[in-house]
C-alpha cells in the first residue's frame, strides 16, 4: 500500500454555465476561470490548516505488484475570472438585473450581478486504476512511471452571489469527473516517496446550488481541466513474506 499527500495547481477551460431559478433562466457563455493557490508559507506544513490549500491525498492498495487500486481528493480551486465580459441569452424578469445586459453582452466586473468560485473548493472524490514500471532500480533508490485512469464524484463547496441574493456556501454532490493522470515517483530506502504528477479531465456538474435554503435555483457547466501537482508518501507491506 502507499499513503500520499501533496499540492497541486490547476486550470480550466473557459465554459458555459447555465443559471435557472425563480425569475431567470439565462446562460453566460466562454466564462474564464483560474486556480487560488495560497501563498506559499506555515499553512503548507501546519496539519490544523491543510484544507486552507490546493491539495492532493491519496491512498493505493496494489492488487498486482504493478497495478494498483487508488483512492483520491483533490481539492482544487476554481475562480471565475471578475473583470470580463461574457455573451449572454435567456431571460431575467428583474428589471435590475436585466438592465446588465447590453447587446447581448454583460460585464461582470460589476459583482452585484454574479460571482461564483468552488474555493472550498471543487472537490473531485475519485476512484482510480495506476499501472507502475520501474525504470531505475539502484540499492536505496527507485524511479518508477505509472500512468492510469480515474471517475469519481464532484462534492464542491461553491461560493456563489447571484443577484445580491445571500451567498450560498455548502458542499454538495453537483456531478461527476474523470481524469487520465500520469507520474513520476523516487522512492527513498524502499518506503519514502517522492511523487510529481500530471493530470488532464473532464468535469460535468449539473446541479450546482446557487441560493441557499434547499431553493430550486441552481446552475449547470462543463469543461476540461488540467493539473500539476507535487508531494510527499509512504509505501508499506500490509502482511509479511517469508
């Protein structure tokens, strides 16, 4: 087995999300997103604060000496760009929020209209297969490649202002995700690793809630994301040999 813990920078393709709800039924199209990583500091390193990060945790059991079943979180952060101009279509009945909208187009750099982020954050819970090939085998040091596939749920904690109603932050199953990933490890005196990984997928999430207090509004989008990520684990035997 292995036990993994690291970080990870991410980016998203521009996408489309769709806003229903009482009074509006309305899509902004190519939105802009980027990552949060947290500035670099005692957070990293201090355990009652781990979740403040971008971060990865993974457990592996090797049902094969070269084959492994993954379990994984990562928690990355996803932040709709403020300062743009998206296409707009559909319908708002608020005469407010409706006089946003000029020849199709809104400025959300105005943060009375929208913002929206999965900051606490866009939590991909995955199930994954990894393949492993030593490509350097010395006495204390080993560099092994593996590559794999993983499908999983999304559980974002989306922090969303929609129309200067009250902010909606609560985790939530919104959708699923997949992923092909793809690693480098340096294993240390047959124990510690060394793990740097990348990793490209797609993310559908069709019920992102956008108000608070179980209302019917929500909003759907898609896209493609892509991630590096680095950190540290530890390999152990579950049983003995002789």
């Amino acid at each position: 087995m292995f036990v993994f813990f690291g970080w990870n920078r991410g980016a998203f393709s521009r996408s489309d999300i769709h806003f229903t709800g009482n009074g509006y039924d309305f899509q902004l199209n190519n939105v802009q997103a980027r990552d949060k990583p947290t500035k670099f500091g005692i957070v990293y390193f201090d355990p009652s604060w781990f979740t403040v990060t971008q971060y990865n945790f993974r457990v592996g059991y090797f049902i094969k000496d070269n084959l492994a079943l993954v379990l994984g979180i990562d928690h990355m952060k996803y932040v709709m760009k403020q300062n743009q101009t998206v296409d707009f279509s559909g319908t708002i009945s608020d005469p407010k929020y409706a006089g946003m909208v000029h020849n199709g187009q809104v400025d959300l750099a105005d943060t009375q209209f929208l913002t929206f982020e999965h900051t606490d954050g866009l939590n991909y819970e995955n199930l994954g297969l990894e393949k492993y090939k030593n490509l350097i085998h010395k006495k204390n040091i080993d560099l092994v490649w593996s590559y794999g596939a993983g499908i999983g749920v999304m559980f974002p904690k989306s922090n969303i202002k929609l129309f200067g109603n009250e902010r909606s932050d609560r985790f939530h199953v919104a959708g699923m995700g997949t992923d092909i990933r793809s690693s480098l490890n340096l294993v240390f005196w047959k124990n510690w690793m060394l793990r740097v990984e990348g990793k490209a997928g797609y993310i559908n999430m069709w019920d992102i809630k956008t108000t608070l207090n179980n209302k019917p509004d929500k909003a759907r989008q898609d896209f493609v994301f892509g991630q590096v990520l680095g950190g540290i684990g530890y390999t152990f035997n579950t049983k003995k040999y002789n």
